[in-house]
C-alpha cells in the first residue's frame, strides 16, 4: 500500500498545467529539485500525471493492464530516480512514460517542444551500435521505410494497411501499427538522431524487446517515438 501511495503522490494530476504534480516546496531529491527548477520539467511532470489517470480509468476493468500501469508507474520511478540531475535523462523517462501510458489508453502526448536534438543537448556521435541507456543518443541514417506487414513480391499500396515499420544503419528498428506520417516521409540515407526513451521491467531474463527510442530525422526535423518490437518484452 505505502508503495501505491507513493505513486499517487508522484504521478497524480494535483497542479496547474506549468507545475510539478508534487509538492515542490517538500523536494528532497536532486531529481526533484531539477523538475520544479525548470518550467519545462514541471509541464511533463504535469502531463504524467493526466497520463496516469486517463490510464488507470482504461485499466480500472482490467486486471492485467493494472498490473501493466503498475508496472510503468514503478518503471518510471526508479528510471527518473536513477536520472539525479540529468536533464536529458529525466526528459526521455517522462516521454518513455507517458509513451507507456498511450498503451494503456492516455490520450497524453509528449509536447512539440520534445525532440533528439533538445534531449541529445549536441551530444549525439555517430555509432554503428544502439544506445543502450535512457537518456543517450545517437546520430545514424534510415536505412529503408516499409509496411509492418510484407507479403511475397513487390510492396503493394494495400500493404501499408498493416502499419509501418522503419531500419536504420546500426540495426536500429521501430515499428507501428499505424500509418506514420513522419515515417512515410523519411527516405533512405536521412540523417537521424536516436534516443533511448524508455526500458520497460521487469523482463524475462534475456528478453529486450518493447524498447522505445525517439527519433528525429534531421532532414525532415519531424520526431517520433516508437518501440522496436510489436511486443512488450513477456509477451507472444
């Protein structure tokens, strides 16, 4: 009980749309002390919390999905904490959150101000490989854009019914089950920047899937943010 407690006081939609969702005057962290120190950090902290109740209304019926929106909450908690001071850290566990909570049914979305470059701060090299902690970028190239779904024979118009999936140059993968624009418009060889956003667990030991990663491609300037897997990691 003390540890769902602790989520409703982090999470819940208590507070105008430009402040933090707790109380600032009571922050004890550095992570707390940088969320209510920084206007931007305050409006996500705030946007998490409409996140959580549109979530947990959707989930209410479901015993499966509130463990799932548990699972997020706890999720999110130890990869904010785990942040300390780090403002691109803190950035993409707030997106990679409420990208969970989109799952469970929130209609919140990360605001337009939210993209690679800003969470990179410049910092984003070039890499043959994936970033492997939230918060770290890389710069790659789209390799090639297609349906999620392809048949035998050449792509056919229909195809991109099933969704849309995406490669880049260091093995990158995202996938949707929807027609993404951003994805549609970006073109083989387009400058990109990779962040991890999110790492969801607990996982079966070995299981990686359901990682997402915010991409902007530096040509279009567009940004999306998708998971690497049509499944979280423990499921089919």
């Amino acid at each position: 009980m003390r540890f769902l407690f602790l989520i409703f006081i982090c999470i819940s939609a208590i507070s105008p749309a430009q402040s933090a969702s707790f109380n600032c005057l009571k922050a004890s962290t550095l992570v707390e002390h940088k969320i209510c120190d920084d206007p931007q950090l305050s409006s996500l902290d705030s946007l998490l919390g409409r996140a959580f109740s549109e979530a947990k209304k959707f989930s209410a019926e479901d015993v499966e999905d509130k463990a799932r929106l548990m699972s997020v909450a706890q999720a999110f908690l130890e990869q904010r904490q785990a942040c300390s001071a780090r403002r691109s850290c803190i950035v993409s566990s707030y997106v990679g959150a409420l990208e969970g909570y989109i799952t469970l049914g929130s209609t919140v979305e990360a605001p337009a101000w939210v993209d690679a470059p800003t969470i990179s701060d410049g910092v984003a090299p070039s890499s043959t490989s994936l970033p492997t902690e939230a918060g770290h970028c890389v710069s790659t190239k789209v390799k090639s854009i297609m349906p999620r779904l392809v048949g035998d024979g050449p792509i056919k118009p229909k195809d991109w019914d099933s969704g849309t999936a995406i490669n880049f140059d260091n093995d990158g993968y995202q996938v949707s089950y929807e027609k993404e624009p951003a994805l549609l418009g970006s073109r083989p060889g387009d400058p990109a920047i990779m962040c991890l956003v999110w790492i969801p667990h607990p996982c079966p030991e070995g299981d990686d899937r359901g990682r997402f990663y915010l991409v902007t491609n530096m040509r279009t300037h567009r940004t999306w943010t998708l998971p690497d897997s049509e499944h979280m990691c423990g499921g089919a």
